[in-house]
C-alpha cells in the first residue's frame, strides 16, 4: 500500500533558506501538511532537499505543490541505498501556470528502494533562482 514515506525520524537537509530564515521559510515546512507555510530557497542556479530515511523504502511517486512563479521547470531524483554515490533514479518536468498556488503535481517514479534520496530543481520559473514549496511527499512503502 502507498503511504508517505517521510516520518519524524527522517533526516532532511535543503540547499538554501531565503535571507537564512528557517523560523518562517525553513524545511520543516515542506512536511507540515499546513497550507500556509512553505519551504522558500534563497537564490541560486539550482535547488535542493535531501531525505535520508531511518529504513530502506520503496519509492513510487513524488508529489510537489509549489507556488506560481516560483516552481522549477525541470528536476532530478536519485537515490542511494546507504553512504554509496547518489545515482539517478529519474528526471521529471513540473508546470508552472503561474496561479498563485499550484495544484500539487504528481510524478511517477520507477519502483526503486533507497535509504536516501535528493530531488534536485534546476531551470528555475524565477529569474532569481528561487523555489517555493508548500508541501512535499514522497510515496511508496517500507521494505
């Protein structure tokens, strides 16, 4: 059954924070299910957010709701099952359609166990280089 794989016990770490204010922009934000707080990078010609999982896990989808404008026209997941080199698992192409909020989009992703994973956005919809995420999940199933 699929379920989100990110726990209390899950370990994430993200590129940048906007103007280094995790208090109001910090990851944390990116797991909360609240829909008033983000994930807002600082600047930068690419973003990231790596998860290192308390057990193997079974991924199958990544979904992201980011905010219009601030969204990523192309990204990369790879994984790893432990401290070996990240390899790439698979790229995907959000929209942006400009909306205040985006819908939270849904990517498959071939079936690949992990114990950690990066989600790596480059091409960025803000000339600055900045990311806003309100939510997001990584689905799939324990091993």
């Amino acid at each position: 059954m699929t379920h989100s794989l990110v726990c209390p016990e899950t370990v994430s770490r993200v590129s940048s924070v906007l103007n280094r204010n995790t208090r109001q922009f910090g990851k944390k934000h990116l797991f909360d299910q609240e829909e008033e707080t983000c994930w807002n990078s600082d600047q930068g010609p690419c973003q990231w957010v790596m998860l290192e999982f308390p057990q193997c896990v079974r991924i199958s989808q990544l979904q992201i709701q980011f905010q219009g404008g601030f969204s990523s026209r192309r990204g990369r997941l790879e994984g790893s099952q432990g401290s070996e080199a990240l390899c790439k698992i698979v790229d995907f192409y959000p929209e942006d359609s400009n909306s205040l909020q985006i819908s939270c989009e849904t990517f498959p992703v071939p079936t690949t166990e992990v114990a950690r994973l990066k989600v790596t956005f480059e091409d960025m919809a803000d000339f600055f280089g900045r990311v806003v995420i309100y939510h997001l999940r990584v689905l799939g199933e324990k091993v």
